[in-house]
C-alpha cells in the first residue's frame, strides 16, 4: 500500500512542476489588404496540356510531342514579374515534373531553354516567355504503357 501513494505523491509532483514552468508569449499578426492581386494567370483557369493517346515509348526522349503550355499573364499594375513553376522534380531532371507514370516525367522549358522548377526567373508580363512540355523518361527506368498525369503550380510573383 505504501508503493501506492508514493506513486501518487510523485504523479503530482511531476504535474506540479509541469503547471509551474508554463510560459505565456505576445503572438502578433499582420498583412495588408488589397482590392485585387495586380496580376492573374490564365484568368484563374486550369491550365491543361493534353497529350493525347498515341505517346509512344521508344519515342519518349525529350523531342518528341513537345506541346506549348497555353497560359496568360495579365497585371494590372507595372512592376516585376517572377515566374516559376511549382512541382515535384523528377529525380533525374530538375526541369521535369514526376508524374503518376514511374520512369516517366514532363520536361519544361522556356525560350529553348531547361525551367528548373521551384525557381522563380523575372518576366515581363507583357510579353511572357513561351513554356513548353515534353514527355521524358528515366534512362534507369524507362516508362510501361498506360495513362499518366502530372500536375504542378504555375506561380507569379509581383514585387
């Protein structure tokens, strides 16, 4: 019987010591609000790049179906535009975004060129920098047949 209430002492003596060392801290918030976002893409719309049902394997390399990603940036104030495309990388292209498919990833680019994703580049709204999509593979692993998907965030940043 006595092991039981030296337990129960120290049960309360712990809960004592936890209720004493609480600590109370100011916690702010703050923003600003706006009328509107100075800038929107694609009108708030989804934007799709279908590519279709006749992708075949072996043709999977980086060239082929390379499809334009259709989108719009309109600001309706001027200042700095950073572009980037949010998403998960494949592990074998930073430019390319994992899809559901394993072995296979959407490669991007702008203006010819690799857009890494998750890194912003500036853009001028007026004249936004034509993105393209193109099916690649993994050189490990290459894709098996089947439908896939892929989504990721196409970001603006206005400064």
């Amino acid at each position: 019987m006595s092991v039981k209430t030296v337990s129960r002492v120290m049960g309360l003596g712990m809960a004592y010591i936890l209720m004493n060392s609480a600590q109370a801290v100011q916690v702010n918030f703050q923003g600003t609000l706006v009328d509107a976002l100075p800038c929107s893409i694609n009108n708030d719309q989804l934007i799709e790049v279908d590519f279709g049902d006749g992708v075949i394997i072996r043709n999977v390399d980086g060239v082929h179906y390379s499809k334009p990603v259709p989108y719009q940036i309109v600001c309706s104030a001027p200042g700095t535009v950073r572009l980037s495309v949010n998403g998960t990388p494949t592990h074998y292209d930073g430019a390319a975004i994992q899809t559901d498919a394993p072995g296979l990833g959407i490669h991007l680019t702008q203006a010819g060129q690799p857009f890494t994703l998750n890194a912003p580049i500036a853009v001028n709204p007026n004249n936004p920098p034509t993105l393209m999509a193109v099916p690649v593979s993994d050189p490990a692993q290459p894709p098996s047949p089947g439908a896939f998907t892929a989504g990721a965030t196409l970001l603006a940043e206005y400064q």
